[in-house]
C-alpha cells in the first residue's frame, strides 16, 4: 500500500513515481512541479518558466521550500513592510517571512523593490542564509566566496547561470529544489528539517505533499470539480483545462488547488490475476502487469468470473499507470496505434496436439507496450505501423495501417501543428528505422517545422483536433549518446596492417634493386618518402587521439566542416582512404577494403561511466561525440553515426554560441572534463571557463527536431 501512495505527480512529463527522488534527479521539470506542488510557483508561472526571477518571487520560492510553508498561507493583514509592498500584495506575507528570518532585507530608502531581477550570485546568498550560514564568514570576498560555497552544496548544479547574469523562473525552482539535499550550517540535510524523510542522500517528500491529494475517482456524464482549479495536469503537462469526461481518472488537492486528470486507458484480453482472483492486487491485460489502486478496483475485479480472466476488458488507468476502473462490455472498446516491437512464436499444447501461438509486441502511442496474439500465418516486421482494436464482444484484433501523414510547423507552445490544434491530451511517439519507440512530450516539438516524411501516421479526435502523431525519427532523442575515446582493435590492427605493408614494400624495392628473386634476403632500403606519409596520414584519420581532434578543433588544424564530410557516412570515410592509398603500395588497396570490413570495440563515456561496445561491423565513427542507435529491443547495435563538433564561445540557459550561430542543448546533455587524456563526468557550474575551452559535438544527421549538443566537452588549456 505504501509503495502504492508513494505516487505523486512531481514531473512535467512524466508522473513521479514514487516520489523518492535522488539528489541527482533534480532536474528542471522535477523541481518546477516541486515548486508548484509546494506553492512556490503558480501554474501560470509554469507557462513562462524563462521569465525573469524576482526579488519578490525568490521570497515566494524560499518561503515554500522551508517550514513557513504553511504559516504564510494563514498570515492575516501582513501591514504596510515597505513603502512598494502593500499589505494587499501578493508578495506580502513571503516577504515578512524572508525578511524577519533574515533570509533576504530591502533597501535603505525604505523600499524592497520586489520586481527587480534577482542575479546568480543575490540569489545562491539568500539560499545560503535559508540553510543557516553566515555569509560574512565564507572564505573570500563577495560574490566569489558566496558562488564557491554555493557550488560546494550542490546548489548550483543543473544550472548554467554564471556570475551576474539575471536568473529565470526556472532557476529558481531549479536552485530551491537543489536545497533539499544541501547540508546546512548545522551538517544536516536540509530536508529533514522540513519533515521530509532522508536515506542515503535521498529524499521522500511524498509524506507531506500527498497527505491532502484525494483519488481516484471515475469520472461520470456531468462529474464536476468541488473547486475551480488553478493548477490542471492532464496525463501529466500542463494544461488549462479542467474538463472531465466520461471515464476519466482524476485526483485532487483542495489545499493546493490542483487537480491531476488522466485519461490513458489498457485495453484487450485479461490473461492473469494475481496473487489470486478473490484477493487481487494486479491484472495482466495485452501482456502488461498492471498494479490495482483500490480495494474497489479489487472487488470489481474478483465478482468477474474467475477474475476475468479471458475475457476482454479496459482499463482505465491513473496515477503510475495504475488501475483505477474496470470497462467491460460494449464500453470496452478502443483502438490503438503504434510500431511493431517483436514478433515471437512459440509451440503451445492443446487437449487435440501442440499448436503454435504467435504473439506480437506492439508500443502504442500512449507509451504502453501491448501483446496481442495474433493468427500463426501473418507476417509482422518490425517497425510496422499497426493498428491494434480491442471488441469488447469479440475480442483483439493487429492490423497493418497505412502511412497518414501531416506537415506544418510546431507552434511556441505546442498546441498546434500547422493549422491543425493539438489536443491537450494529444499523444506522440518518435520513431527509428531500427524499430525503437517511445513517447514524447508536445513541448518537444516548439518550433519545429515537420515536413510530410516526418510525419508516419496521425488521428484526430471528435473536434478534429489531431490527438495521435506517430513520428520518423525527428527528435534524435531515441538514439544513445557517448563521448568516443578510443577504437580499439580498429587501432591495433591499422598500424599493423600499415606498418607490414611499408615494410614489404622496402623489401621488394631493395630486392629489385639490388637484381635478386623475391623472397631473396638482403639490407632494406627506405621506403620512399611519399608512401610513408601517406600512410601515416591513413593512419591518423581511421585512429585519431582524443587528445589530437580536440585540442585540433580548439586550434582550427581540425575544421569542422571537413571533419563533417569525413565521417558523414561510411561511403564517404571509406572513399577517402581509398582515395589516399590507391594502388601506390601493391596490393594496398584490397588490404583496406578487408580491413575496414572488420569490426571493432569502442571504449566510450556514456552516462558519466565508461562503457565498451564490440560489433562486427566497423562504422565511420572516430572521436569525439558520436550517436548510437539500437534495435527495438534495445539489445542490437545497428547504426553509429559521428556527431559533428562546434567550438562554444558562450553558454546560455539551454543554448551555446559559437560566433553568431545558436544551437540548443538537449535536456539531457551529457558534459565531460577532457584532461591528461582522460574523460571524466562533470557539470556545467563546475568547469570555470577561463581554464578551459568548450567543444559540443551535435546530432546532424537529419532529424527535423534534432541539432541539439547531446555531448559537452570542457577541455583542460592549461
């Protein structure tokens, strides 16, 4: 039961599950929801998240991540604090609070100026104060002493704002969410000073913010809402509307004024109850464990026969997927779409003989996983569009679809493609040829112009709003990025390979000249001049150091744009060496042809651990930032592809500069200190850029949504 109320929406995107958050997920959809859930942000706030954080908004935020939380919404007539705070501003009471605890103080005029922007340095300082520490004792000089002590806690990780620069909405929540696991003057975890539970650097806030969150409920025809919400989430984003319709799963908090609306559904064949149809606390539908979320859902289950199982039912789900009722019948009905995962046969017995069963693997657009047993004779591929449809009467049914595309561009905030609205419970799905799937949100898209091969397939709802898009590989976000540090047997065997093939030749030119049959020992003469360089020069293109392109793309002896050309495709990285080699040493040009045949191990850096990936195929990757790309299944690499580099002259929020062109770093980028030849994990606020140049390498290979740095690379100048 308790793992079962542990689940809390605290991110954007994705509901939290479980609530047990470490100190490393603070990323920043965790820590706005946080901040909204605690009050320190409104949902309007939410949808201008790069607005400008404020004196009086950082008081908010600082207010609601401390034990005032509560007081501050009970405070009556707060009096006239300052000559521009007003007892009737909505600022008052975190105002009083923040300046009482001596968290923050105004001006000497007599004013506190609660619209001015709030710098880095202002507001690590007032967070600083929040944890009990005396500034004025830090080592050093304002505002050095207060940012290094700021970095020290962990303050300022996941953010890239610097010294003097303004901060954001986002920052904030971002710099708040970090306090929780900051140790205070005292040397304990701040958290716990706020009730929440702390074990081994990991926080449960889930027993304070769902004390007062009520659900689920099924919504009915005509269900209202006991309050008008100000904060709506449906399946997780954003939204403003708090419509609900028939079947629909809901959970409110009346103290916070949210409500979490989902309307994700489960439907087909129930194959298992378990532990037991009297006493169930999960159901298997379409090949997925579903956990049951009340001792109501429980009972409906076990009054069907034998707990329903073989019959074919929908689920209606909330909170983590979790069941919240149950839909049989006619009402039963529903239609999904997605890609082919897997297809498996496998020989089952039946009372007349064995048989074989076929069960496909489908991803729905809804991000769930469905398996449906599908007739022994039909052919489905991988990566096949489907169209799954459940009968309440009649059971499952896969179907292959065709392609039903749409072009236009994403609008600022997602809400329409083209002229086409998006529904505000639209689901999408991005797609590679390799057969990986998986859900995205709208927000992704911002912006993004989709052209009609982008778009494999779409649905629109009643209004005509289009509520499915299933996508061809458009984001990039489906393929594993690393940082590439060495190829190993591509290394080995090369210089072998070169080295012999010189070596022959000087043989064979020694023999010739001195007038004896091959194979006729005799003093080597040196190879000429040009072969060797030649050579070398194949060498160092297939077997590059780390060291050589990064510090040559610091230097400019290593251009991008060459670069670029060079491990473009394999064609183009083989046409090179060919080109170079030709038939200058004897027999050199098959040599090549094998050798680049062979496969290879690549040590790289992904996820800050260092990993090694062997195949039997060696692709036209190598050095530096590179894209990998998986089977459906995930087991299979079947594509590396090299991402291109970009020396950075500038960091932003979540962009770079190099000279006067932008590029957008992915939400999830990975950032590596390069130093002694040696790759380590790191974070931005950590790396001080007067020691070190920045290179960020880009996926540049097509993706209409892609061209973001997926990999950051801080390398050490002195």
């Amino acid at each position: 039961m308790k793992k079962r109320i542990l689940a809390l929406l605290l991110a954007v995107c994705v509901a939290c599950s479980m609530l047990i958050l470490p100190a490393s997920a603070s990323g920043s959809n965790t820590a706005v929801q946080t901040a909204v859930t605690l009050g320190g942000l409104t949902s309007d706030q939410t949808a201008n998240l790069a607005a400008p954080l404020t004196r009086g908004a950082l008081t908010k935020l600082m207010v609601a991540f401390s034990a005032y939380r509560e007081s501050a919404k009970t405070q009556g007539s707060t009096g006239t604090l300052f000559s521009d705070v007003s007892s009737g501003s909505a600022y008052a009471p975190y105002v009083r609070i923040a300046v009482q605890q001596g968290w923050i103080s105004g001006y000497t005029d007599g004013s506190f100026r609660p619209d001015n922007a709030v710098t880095l340095e202002e507001a690590c300082t007032a967070v600083l104060k929040l944890l009990g520490y005396d500034v004025t004792t830090l080592s050093g000089t304002f505002p050095a002493a207060q940012l290094n002590k700021a970095n020290e806690l962990g303050l300022r990780d996941n953010l890239t704002k610097t010294q003097g620069e303004g901060m954001t909405l986002e920052d904030g929540a971002v710099l708040l969410y970090n306090a929780l696991t900051a140790t205070t003057a005292e040397g304990k975890v701040y958290a716990s000073s706020l009730g929440f539970t702390v074990n081994n650097g990991v926080v449960d806030v889930s027993s304070i913010l769902l004390s007062n969150v009520k659900g689920p409920f099924v919504a009915g025809l005509g269900t209202q809402l006991p309050f008008a919400p100000t904060a709506v989430y449906r399946n997780d984003t954003v939204t403003t509307d708090a419509t609900l319709n028939a079947y629909d799963v809901y959970y409110y908090n009346e103290t916070a004024q949210t409500v979490w609306i989902y309307t994700r559904k489960a439907a087909g064949r129930i194959t298992a109850v378990s532990p037991s149809a009297n006493a169930p606390t999960s159901v298997t539908v379409a090949g997925t464990e579903y956990t049951i979320a009340s001792s109501s859902v429980a009972a409906q289950l076990s009054a069907l026969n034998g707990g329903g199982v073989g019959q074919v039912v929908t689920l209606l789900l909330g909170m983590n997927n979790e069941v919240a009722g149950i839909v049989t019948g006619e009402e039963a009905d529903s239609v999904f779409y997605g890609v082919v995962q897997s297809a498996s046969r496998n020989l089952i017995e039946e009372d007349n003989g064995a048989d074989v069963l076929q069960k496909v693997s489908v991803m729905c657009t809804d991000g769930i996983v469905r398996s449906v047993n599908v007739d022994k004779s039909l052919n489905f591929p991988t990566g096949w569009l489907v169209e799954i449809s459940v009968d309440g009467a009649n059971g499952e049914n896969v179907k292959k679809i065709s392609s039903r595309s749409v072009s236009g561009t994403v609008n600022a905030d997602a809400t329409a493609l083209g002229d086409a609205a998006l529904a505000d419970d639209v689901e999408i799905m991005d797609t590679t040829s390799g057969g990986a799937a998986g859900a995205i949100r709208p927000s992704r898209l911002s912006g993004v112009t989709l052209s009609g091969s982008d778009v494999r397939y779409y649905t629109t709802n009643s209004a005509g709003q289009i509520d499915r898009v299933i996508l061809d590989d458009v984001t990039g976000d489906l393929w594993e990025y690393a940082a590439l540090d060495s190829v190993r047997r591509l290394t080995d065997e090369a210089a072998k390979k070169i080295d012999k093939k010189i070596s022959d030749k000087a043989q064979d030119a020694a023999r010739e000249a001195a007038g004896l049959p091959a194979g006729t020992t005799t003093t080597t003469t040196k190879v000429d001049k040009t072969d060797e360089e030649t050579f070398q020069d194949v060498k160092n293109i297939l077997v590059p150091s780390t060291s050589d392109v990064l510090y040559g793309l610091i230097d400019g002896s290593v251009v991008s744009s060459t670069w670029n050309t060079l491990t473009g495709k394999t064609d183009q990285l083989f046409s090179y060496v060919l080109r170079r080699t030709g038939d200058s040493v004897g027999g050199t040009l098959g040599d090549f042809l094998n050798y680049l045949g062979e496969g290879a191990t690549y040590v790289c850096y992904s996820g800050g651990k260092q990993v090694a990936y062997s195949t039997a195929t060696k692709y036209p990757v190598i050095a530096g930032g590179i894209a990998i790309g998986r089977s459906a299944d995930g087991k299979a690499i079947n594509r590396m592809l090299q991402l291109s580099p970009v020396v950075i002259d500038k960091l932003g929020a979540a962009s770079v500069m190099s000279g006067d062109k932008r590029y957008e770093t992915a939400d999830d980028m990975q950032v590596y200190l390069w130093s002694n030849g040696q790759y380590f994990a790191t974070s931005l606020p950590k790396i001080n850029t007067e020691d070190y140049k920045l290179i960020g390498w880009y996926d540049n290979f097509g993706c209409s949504g892609g061209r973001k740095i997926r990999i950051l690379v801080a390398v050490k100048t002195n």
